[in-house]
C-alpha cells in the first residue's frame, strides 16, 4: 500500500492542474490492490500468517 500511495508525497512539489492525474494514479493503484489475487496479499496481513495474535482479528 505505500508504494500505492506513494505519488501523494509528491502533492506539494506538483503543479494544481496535474493533481487530477496523480490522484487516478493513486486510485488505479488502489483499485490494482484490491483486486489482487488473495495470494498476493502481503502474509503479514493475512489472517493464518505466522505469530499472528488471534485478538488481532477479534471485535472490539
């Protein structure tokens, strides 16, 4: 998701009329994310990874 996320940082340095293009970047990256196989999902994130603590999956 950083690197998805990352052209925002450049939001400062980027003149105002190419906003609109940065943003459909971030949002294809974004959408590219989602939806990824489930076996791209980084392991860390999923559910069965390894020293994942099942209260991290629990309701509040």
């Amino acid at each position: 998701m950083d690197a998805a996320l990352a052209p925002v940082a450049e939001l400062a340095t980027t003149p105002l009329e190419e906003h609109a293009e940065l943003y459909e970047t971030v949002h294809a990256r974004l959408s590219a994310a989602l939806e990824a196989e489930p076996g791209a999902v980084p392991a860390a994130l999923r559910p069965d990874a390894p020293g994942r603590a099942p209260e991290q999956d629990a309701e509040p």
